[in-house]
C-alpha cells in the first residue's frame, strides 16, 4: 500500500496535477503562521490602542471572530466572500483566508495580555524618556512581551497545524483528504491509514512544541530575563 | 523654572490638586513631602505631562507644558524623571539602557551614545556594571543606572518620585549621594521623598503637601525647626515617633 500510495499522501497528484496530500498541509500551515502572525500583532496592537477609532472595530471584529466556529469562517470565506466580491479563489486561498482571519483574532488576545502583563512603569519610564508611543511599544514592550508571549503563540500554531486538517470539508487536498481518497480506494485498511494519519499530525505538531520548549529555555537562561517587580 | 499657576486636578470627583502656586527657580533644588495620599507624587507627575490637569497653567521656561500644541515627547526629552520603582528596561544592559534614547532622540551615533553612557554610569559609580541586565543588579544599582538613564538625554531639571522608597534601608545612602552630587552640580532638582535628613541637607526649600494643596513652604531649616500649619506639625511628629503615631507603647 505504501508503495502504491505513499507518495499520494505526500504530494498529492502533483507533478502530475495540483500539489496536495502531506506537502499541501505543511504549506498551508506555514502560509497560515507567516501571515497570521503579523495580522495578529497589529490587532493585539489595536485592541490596546489609546487611539478608539482603532480599538473599537478592532475589538469589535475580534469578538465576532472568537465568538465564530472556524468551520463557519471556512464557509463564509468559501461561499460568502465570492458573492460579496465577485472574485471566486481557489480552494487553498480560500483556506488561507480563513486560517489567517481566524488566528490572528487568537493572536491579538495572546498579543494584549502578553502586553498588558508587563508592569505599567515600563511604557510610563520610555515615554518619560521622550520616545513616542510606537517607538516605547517597539523599542520597549514588544521585545519583553513576546517572549512572555512565546508558550501561548506555539500553542495558536499548534492549533493552526491541526486546523488545515478543515480544508477537507471544502475539498482542499490536503493531508487528511487524500487519507480519506486512499481509505475509499483501498477500502480494507482503514486503521493503518488513519494511524499513519494521526502520526502525521502528531510528527508536525510535536515537532513544534519541542522546537518550543528549546527556544524557551534558551531565552530563560540568557541573562536578560525581565526583573522581578519591585513592591514597595 | 518652573511656575504652577491655579493647577487643579480630579481623578474623577476626587480633587487630587487644589489651586496649585508655586515657582520653582533655576538650580533651585526643592523637596516635596507630606503624607501619603496627599498630592505629592501627582504634582510631580503633571510636571511632565504623565498626569493630566484639568485646571490652570504649568509653564516650563515660559512654556505652556499642557496646551495641547506643546509637543508632549519633546517636553519629556528635556525632563529627567525617576520612578519608585527603577523601571529599568529589563531586556536591555545597563549600557543599552542609557543609551537607547540619547539614539533615537538626539540622533546621537552609536559610539558616542555609549561614551556618554559610560561616562554617566561611572558618575554614578556604576561603569563596572555597564553589561550587566537589571536582574543582576541590587535595588540601589538599578535606580542610579536609572538616574544615568534620564542624565543620557541632558535635561536640564530632573524629577524625582520617592527614588528611596522601594529600597532596602541600606541602600538609600548610595542613591541620595548620587542625587546630592546632581544638587552640587546645580542642576534644578524636585524630588518627592520621605528622606528628613536629605531634606535638611540638600533642599533649599520644603514643600508640605496635604489633601492636595500645598500648606508650607519655608527653607529646610525653618521647616524642621518650627513648621507652621498644624498639619505639619502633626506630620513631623508622627515620622519621628512613628510608635506614638501608632498607638503603639515603644
């Protein structure tokens, strides 16, 4: 069986046809991280912004998001935005979307508390210093906050690695729907196929949180770890 | 220098500030004291903008400090101001911290910036500390990295807000010394402090804030000897026999 599917499962139909199976799900992910991570930075920024205009919607959208099953979001973005954009996206951007939509609200919550648990005399000592607001957030709180930051961020990407696996329901041909093509045209081995799919998952995401955990450690054994805060 | 003129503030209907005036001379170091509670590290705070006001005038060289023109991170890089609580920038070394501003503020090269840097650390008594981060440093080090942190941008007045209160007894002497030297040089000082004894040394003249107004002004002299306001009075009693004021028999 693995002879005669394996490498379905790990490029899909590609060179032949589109790329899918293993290869197609690292890409998404990894397209999903690249741009979520961003996206979630300027909205974890927003949600704690002096400035309303910015904080509301932010929020606003956040909430909605959070609020929203992912499965939703998939569907909005594959039969909702098309109709409201006249534009149709292939399957992989419309999982994209979804994913970065969907984490990034995620991210911009990891982003505030990361943020909003340092000590206040912190962005009090760097503007007194005469730097502005997004110089003291740049300069002084983002570099403390994200790695704070660093435990809930891998468990957000975790997750996004096991969200792909929803590409499934809109046809995209990722790793788990090429499992379930090959489990149809085997048909005798469903248990060797889905093991070897949930393995799949847990190589990924295992991987991920060790990658984690070692960068963790380093930063909390570098010298410059914050200072405990001083009562009075 | 500095000229306060009808200040007011509320923290909701709370008036933390009430009809504020006073002038504070150039060179001039003046000592702010009173209760806790009493307006004393709010006054401070307006002086540069990191408390509001809602009432009257702070001119700073004749500049209007609050109008909403005034560029606030201009003002800021011309105030020195130190907190009770150090607020070192933790992720960065006592170096980084002194020259992080002076960089992206004055425009100041790299090596230059850290020249400074080095030498205000050693002002301070620090320059053996210059690579060390803010966890590897005692309480009484890291708030005299922090006064070479605000010296970096050269203001001409530096604040400071009960810069001996989160210490451990023994390290209080090391960072009045180094904010005495600052009084020496003739810079404009206003520090808010519990410190009697730096009071009488150093100022030259005693503010005594209570409920937000300010009850005395007399020189340090005049204020330990014979205050006037009762509350004053009560105020020096209680910190020289801090058992009495409790209700406590020694």
């Amino acid at each position: 069986m693995l002879e005669q599917y394996g490498l379905y499962f790990l490029v899909g139909l590609y060179p032949k046809g589109p790329l899918g199976g293993l290869a197609l799900t690292l890409l998404l992910a990894s397209a999903g991280l690249l741009l979520a991570m961003p996206l979630g930075l300027l909205l974890g920024l927003g949600r704690i912004s002096p400035w309303r205009a910015l904080r509301w919607p932010v929020t606003g959208l956040v909430f909605v998001v959070r609020a929203t099953p992912l499965l939703m979001v998939v569907f909005w973005a594959y039969f909702f935005l098309p109709s409201l954009t006249g534009v149709r996206t292939d399957r992989f951007n419309t999982m994209l979307i979804a994913l970065v939509v969907f984490d990034a609200a995620y991210l911009a919550e990891i982003v505030r508390a990361g943020i909003q648990a340092l000590p206040k005399g912190q962005m009090e000592a760097a503007r007194s210093l005469g730097l502005g607001y997004v110089q003291a957030m740049r300069l002084v709180l983002l570099p403390q906050a994200l790695r704070h930051m660093l435990p809930s961020l891998v468990n957000q990407f975790v997750s996004t690695i096991k969200e792909t696996s929803l590409g499934y329901i809109i046809g995209l041909a990722e790793v788990s729907f090429i499992a379930t093509q090959i489990n149809t045209l085997v048909f005798v081995l469903p248990t060797q196929i889905y093991l070897t799919l949930g393995l799949t998952y847990f190589v990924m995401c295992f991987g991920l949180s060790r990658l984690a955990y070692w960068l963790e450690r380093r930063l909390s054994t570098s010298p410059h770890r914050p200072a405990k805060e001083v009562t009075a | 220098m500095i000229a306060f003129e009808n200040v007011n503030k509320w923290y909701g209907k709370y008036q933390a500030l009430v009809d504020i005036n006073e002038t504070i001379a150039q060179g001039e170091v003046v000592v702010v004291c009173g209760p806790s509670g009493s307006g004393k590290s709010t006054l401070i705070r307006t002086i540069n903008r990191l408390e509001p006001i809602q009432g009257g005038r702070i001119l700073l060289l004749g500049q209007d400090i609050h109008a909403p023109e005034q560029s606030v991170n201009t003002l800021r890089a011309g105030i020195g101001f130190v907190f009770q609580q150090f607020n070192l920038f933790p992720h960065l070394t006592a170096l980084q911290n002194c020259t992080l501003a002076p960089v992206r503020l004055h425009g100041l090269s790299k090596s230059a910036a850290e020249e400074q840097a080095l030498s205000l650390l050693e002002r301070v008594g620090l320059s053996h500390k210059a690579h060390a981060y803010a966890s590897e440093l005692s309480g009484g080090q890291q708030q005299r990295v922090a006064i070479a942190r605000a010296l970096a941008m050269r203001p001409p007045l530096m604040l400071f807000d009960e810069p001996t209160s989160a210490l451990d007894p023994e390290m209080v002497g090391e960072v009045l010394q180094t904010i005495k030297a600052l009084a020496r040089d003739g810079m404009t000082l206003v520090v808010v402090t519990h410190e009697m004894g730096f009071a009488r040394e150093v100022a030259d003249r005693v503010l005594f804030m209570d409920h937000g107004r300010v009850l005395e002004r007399a020189t340090p002299e005049e204020f330990f000897t014979s205050p006037e306001h009762p509350r004053a009075q009560q105020f020096l009693r209680d910190i020289r026999s801090p058992f009495v004021a409790a209700g406590v028999a020694p």
